[in-house]
C-alpha cells in the first residue's frame, strides 16, 4: 500500500483493536511483527458540551485521567519492541509509526456530536453530543532521544508525509470537521512521553481558534474584497523588521501581534488550505525550513526549548477559499530558566501581555543566538 504521494505504508492491528500504520521502505517488514501484548482495550468514553456563553464545544474525557506519565526511559512505550519488552510499536526497528491513541480524547465510533452549531438554538443551553472523532499519535523516530531538529531531511519528508496522508484520511471520516497535527515538547508544556512525536486529532467541530480566524476572514473580504492571510503576510513581508528566515517558498516571522514570548509562523508564500495542496516543490522546502526553525529555537535557552507546534489546516467544508495553512510555532519559555505562565489575565480573560518585543525575538531569533 502507498500513501497519495507514492511512500509505502503498511496498516496492522494492535492486540487491543486499535490501528498501526508504518510509514517508509521498511514499512512491510515492519508490519510483519504481530502485537504479542495481554492487553485489552481502554473503555474510553468522550462527550462534548456546547458553552452557549462562548459559542464553543468543550471535550469531556475523564478515562485519561489514567494515561501514560513519564515513564522511565527504559519503559517508554514508543520505543520499538524487544525481547522481554513489548510496546505500542511491536516492531524491532521502523521508520515512523502512526497509531490511535490508548487513550484517546476523542472515540472513534458511528454518529458524531451536534456541533458546528445544530442543536444549539436559544432554548438549548446544556446542548451535549458524543465525543466522535479520531486521535492518533505520530512516532517520528524510533530513537528515544532523537528531536524532530535532528532528524535527516529524508525523516523529515516522511513525518510530512505521514501527517498529510492522515490528514486526508480522518478528514473523509464521518462526523469529522477539522483535523490538526501538532507536537508539544517539554515537560514544561505537560509532555507525558519523552519520545520524539506528535499527536493528529480530527474533531467533530470546528476549534474555537479556527472560527475565530474564520470569522476574521469573512469580516475582512467583506471589508476589502482581499484575503487576509495573503495581505499579513504580504505586510510583514514589506515590514521586514519580525522576518525570521525567508525561502523560495516559505516564510518565518514573529506576528506584529505576538502572543507569546518567542512565537513564528511559517507561512507559505502560495496559500493553500491544507497538507494535501502543497506541490513537490513546496514540501521539499519546507522541511528543512521547519527544522531550521526549531534549531533556532533550542538555541534560545540553556537546553531543549519546551514548545508547541501546530498545523493550521482549513476545516474540511467552512472556509476552504480563504483559509491558508500554516504553523504556528511557540515556546513557554521568556528567559533562561523563566516560564512564561498564563495567569490571571491570560487564563481568565484570554488577554495576553507578551513580555518580549516581537521586533526583539525576530532578532534573536534570526541571529539564531541565546535568548538574554
């Protein structure tokens, strides 16, 4: 089996039921390993909840309360199989490794939730629905201490590959309205696995984050008659003074608007909606762009900057036309040994106070030296 851009995969089932997928050449060796694990399926049960105040769904899922925290290296869970050692990967070696998560915050089953707004009129404010999607986790080595800044370029073309076919992929499923890779590093960010990877949810709503987005897009065509993701990026572009790294077809920049301390978004110069849109060209580019980046950033401090990493792809049906893909790229971190916390004013009202002047971080940032 090949993925749309022609990498082999290979798909197994976990002991449990739950779904494996290798990534790469080795791909059909690896899925020759059965699951030898005595282990049943986690009784997970997700439940969204409409908050009528904020206009946004809220995901309930208690079971993961007893998920997997911070291992002993020599028991990570994602670390390849060995005799006397079995994990989530029953492989001896493999390439990348992408399967539903053991605990997951969102169930894969029939029906989805009442979202994108049905079943949320003025006399239903205690509006609920099942927690239907997929969450998957993304294994992007099987080294434990490896970083997703470390990898080749050829690892870094295949987690690419792997996020975009899973992207396709849980996008199709029923029910699912937008999906979203992302990888949290540190224990700083609440990392509960030390192992180099990232998650994929596929949501059965839109995210709060992305309607707001939307709703600016609408607002400003409406306005302007232009997209608002091509003019920011075109002003940042004539600015100059908070662009980070510029390439033929990507471009990193610290927002005029920063929330957080050291913060880029990586746009590419071609707005596209989603993973699947970009040409050869465009994905070849952007690995090497995207790992520059995150070695800029884990020079900022005295040690592995703690970050999270999200790409921003367009809901599957709301917004396709003006909706431009990209990441955004942030670390907790303001100052060597200093975090950044969301306090009163952040967590309770959602205004954000930016310690450290964007024009600054761009700086620091494009120097690629320790943050002061």
């Amino acid at each position: 089996m090949t993925a749309g851009n022609g990498v082999k995969k290979a798909s197994v089932t976990l002991a449990d039921g739950r779904e494996l997928i290798y990534f790469g050449a080795s791909a059909d060796a690896a899925a020759g390993y059965p699951d030898r694990r005595p282990i049943g399926r986690v009784e997970a049960s997700s439940q969204v909840r409409y908050d009528p105040l904020l206009g946004e769904w809220v995901i309930i899922a208690s079971h993961r309360q007893d998920r997997t925290y911070l291992p002993p290296a020599d028991h990570c869970p994602l670390d390849p199989s060995r005799p006397g050692r079995l994990t989530e990967i029953p492989a001896p070696d493999y390439e990348v490794a992408v399967f539903e998560n053991r605990f997951p915050s969102l169930v894969t089953g029939s029906g989805a939730a009442s979202a994108g707004g049905a079943g949320t009129g003025p006399g239903d404010l205690l509006a609920a629905g099942p927690g239907r999607g997929r969450c998957e986790v993304v294994c992007f080595s099987p080294q434990h201490s490896a970083s997703f800044a470390d990898l080749t370029r050829d690892q870094a073309a295949l987690v690419l590959a792997a996020w975009t076919d899973r992207s396709a992929a849980l996008a199709a499923l029923p029910g699912v309205e937008q999906v979203f890779c992302f990888e949290n590093r540190g224990r700083e960010i609440g990392v509960t696995l030390s192992h180099p990877h990232g998650q994929i949810y596929a949501y059965p709503f839109v995210t709060p984050r992305t309607a707001r987005m939307l709703a600016s897009l609408g607002r400003y065509r409406e306005e302007t008659g232009r997209n608002l993701f091509d003019d920011v990026l075109a002003a940042e572009l004539a600015d100059g003074s908070r662009i980070v790294i510029e390439a033929e077809h990507w471009v990193g920049f610290v927002p005029h608007a920063a929330h957080w301390p050291y913060e880029v978004h990586l746009y590419p110069r071609r707005r596209v909606p989603d993973l699947q849109e970009l040409t050869e060209a465009e994905r070849d580019e952007c690995c090497g762009v995207y790992q520059d980046l995150l070695g800029r950033f884990d020079r900022l401090f005295d040690g592995p900057a703690p970050y999270i990493s999200g790409w921003h792809q367009a809901p599957r049906a709301a917004g396709r036309d003006e909706f431009g893909l990209h990441v955004e790229l942030f670390t907790i971190r303001r100052a060597p040994g200093k975090l950044k916390y969301l306090a009163g004013s952040e967590s309770g009202m959602g205004a954000f106070a930016n310690d450290v002047v964007p024009e600054r971080a761009a700086a620091t940032l494009r120097r690629g030296e320790a943050a002061s």
